[in-house]
C-alpha cells in the first residue's frame, strides 16, 4: 500500500469537483470561510476549474471534464493534496476519463472526500495501491473552531495525527439528527442533539462484550458501491488476495438507500463476494435511521445478510451523512477496539 506524504507547513492544498461543485448555497459561502480558513493557517490554494461550475448532471461539469481536472490536478506538482468540493449523484460517470494509470504511476497523493467521492477514495487503494482518507469535503471546513472530527481528518492531511506510524481516532460525544444549516444559515455549526450510542453485534446477536478485530480498511458509501460491483473497475477480489493475510474491516454507509434498499445492497454485495474476508464491519448512522418497513430496521437489515459471517458487526457509529464522522484512512491496516460505548480506531500506516 502507498502512502503519501503528509501536507507540509506552508504547502499547497488542491480543490476540484469531480462531483457537485460549491456552486449553490450553503456550500458556496462555507467552501469561501474554509478557504480563509486554511490561508490563514499559511497555507497556498489550488481551485480547479470546475470547483464553482454547475454544468454537468448530477456533478460539477460533464464527465470528459470533471475527469480530467481529477487526473490532471492529481498527478500535478503545483497542490500536495487534495480535497473534494462535494458529493454529489452521478461521480461514477468520470470515472471513464479518469486515467488510472497515470494516477498509479504518480507520486500518491492525499484525497480527502466522502459520499459520492468514494467513487475514488474506493478505488484509489483498489486499483492504485494508494491509500486515501474517507472524510469531510473541503466546505465542511467553514466552522469556527473546527469540530474535534475536523481537526482528525486535517491531522491526518498533515501528519500531526501520525504517531510511530499509526494514527488513532476515537468516536465522539454526540451526533447531529438535523441540520440548521441551509442556504440563508450557511455557516451555522453541527446541531448535536443525540448522544453516540452504538450498537454491537456478533453475527446476528447484540453483545455487551468488549470486542476486537483487526484488518485492512476498506469501503464507504453504499449507494456508490453496488454501483461499482461486477464493472470494469470491480477489483475487490484481487485486493482481496493481495491483502490475504490481512483481511479486510469493511466500514459502510448509506444515504439515499431505505431499509429494503440496505438489505438489498448487503445482499448483492455478498453474493459477489466481497464480504469472503472480512474480519468485521462498521456501519455508519444511515439518513433512513430509525426507520422501520414491513417488520425490517436498519439493524435487521444489515445483520440479516451479514450475520452469518459470526464476526463482529458494530453500528451507528460515527461514520457518513449524519456527522460528525471519523475519517478513516482506506487501505490502511486497521485495528478496532470497542467496549461500554466506547470505539477506537487504529490506522496503521504499512
């Protein structure tokens, strides 16, 4: 696995768009203060062409693109590392004008983007080799002060979260069930309202027990997955037998998915094999929680499938669409602990 090099003091951070660009609001006015932000931290800015545009479906510009700034501001010299403008719907259309193989061939880079960007947070390690970080988009980083997952996801970017090779994050206090922000409140901070209380499971059965698992990190938003399961750009399986002796912690997410539709992805996931390595799942708080269908709730949904695999599962953990959210570094090797509600995540740098 590649790792990059950190963001130095006084380096260059790159932005671009390969989903929704910070076109419309709140995200404009909170794209503009996290830039402020950074240059007053001293460092240099970087915005990609498509990082303001609204002219493409479902992300920032058409997909030729959105592709293009992505590779082209990946391999360049001029940024150190990249942040992502926003999620988005329909990233997956670039991923044919990305060029994978000069990216490969690049020095790594750090990416930092969630949600739709797992589009290349997932693909990143499973076809480059090269670890990424699942977390914040660049707009989030409007908030004064930063939020302590904030400051974990930007002490990864700059190493200051690293010791001895490892970094650690911890689960946080509370999390956000609805937003304040909108387009007239942008810069409005997380409305934590709900204490973190995460639930255990071993297959199928809740466990009060403390629990640990360890393995190669691997994963995000659901919705962006099944979409890539069986394509071209499909190579779990061969990161699989790369990583063989490590296996993987498969850390999950939904957003627009239902119940029924959580279920459905587990299913397909597993029946494609994904899941034959795993040591363990994280599974995020999904947009839909707390929502029950037909007898089926988002613990049923997600232990029903992956139960049977007797490892452990943990849920509604800080992870996705309801911050704050861990980052965690895909591809890394992973060592997770967790006990009386309390999780810690190891990412270790080999």
């Amino acid at each position: 696995m590649r790792y990059p090099k950190f963001l130095e003091k006084n380096g260059t951070i790159g932005f671009v768009a390969p989903s929704f660009g910070c076109a419309i609001e709140p995200y404009k006015t909170g794209f503009i203060h996290a830039q402020k932000r950074f240059e007053s931290m001293g460092y240099g800015l970087q915005l990609g062409p498509n990082c303001y545009a609204a002219e493409g479906i479902g992300i920032s510009n058409t997909p030729e693109k959105c592709g293009r700034e992505l590779t082209e501001y990946y391999v360049s010299d001029q940024n150190h590392v990249l942040l992502s403008c926003g999620g988005g719907e329909l990233m997956c259309e670039i991923l044919d004008h990305v060029d994978f193989e000069a990216v490969r061939k690049a020095p790594p880079k750090w990416y930092l983007g969630y949600s739709d960007n797992t589009n290349i947070t997932f693909l990143l390690p499973t076809l480059c080799d090269t670890a990424s970080i699942y977390g914040p988009c660049a707009p989030s980083f409007y908030t004064e002060p930063w939020h302590p997952s904030q400051q974990d996801a930007f002490g990864i970017l700059t190493g200051d979260k690293v010791k001895g090779g490892r970094i650690c994050v911890e689960n946080y206090d509370g999390w956000e069930k609805e937003s304040l922000k909108d387009a007239e409140h942008p810069l409005v901070p997380y409305h934590i309202t709900e204490p973190f209380e995460m639930k255990a499971f071993v297959g199928e059965h809740m466990t009060d027990g403390p629990l640990k698992f360890e393995g190669r990190f691997l994963g995000g938003c659901v919705d962006c997955l099944v979409n890539l399961l069986g394509t071209s750009y499909d190579k779990v399986k061969e990161f699989g037998e790369r990583y063989a002796d490590d296996g993987v912690i498969w850390f999950l997410e939904c957003c627009d998915l239902n119940v029924m539709g959580i279920r459905r992805a587990m299913w397909q996931m597993e029946h494609a094999g994904w899941f034959q390595r795993a040591k363990g799942f994280l599974i995020g708080r999904p947009l839909c929680y707390g929502q029950e269908m037909l007898g089926l709730d988002t613990y049923r949904a997600v232990t029903g499938i992956l139960g049977k695999y007797h490892v452990p599962i943990l849920m509604d953990v800080d992870l996705g669409h309801l911050p704050p959210m861990m980052p965690i570094v895909t591809g890394s090797y992973g060592k997770v602990t967790a006990a009386e509600n309390k999780l810690s995540l190891e990412m270790i740098l080999k």
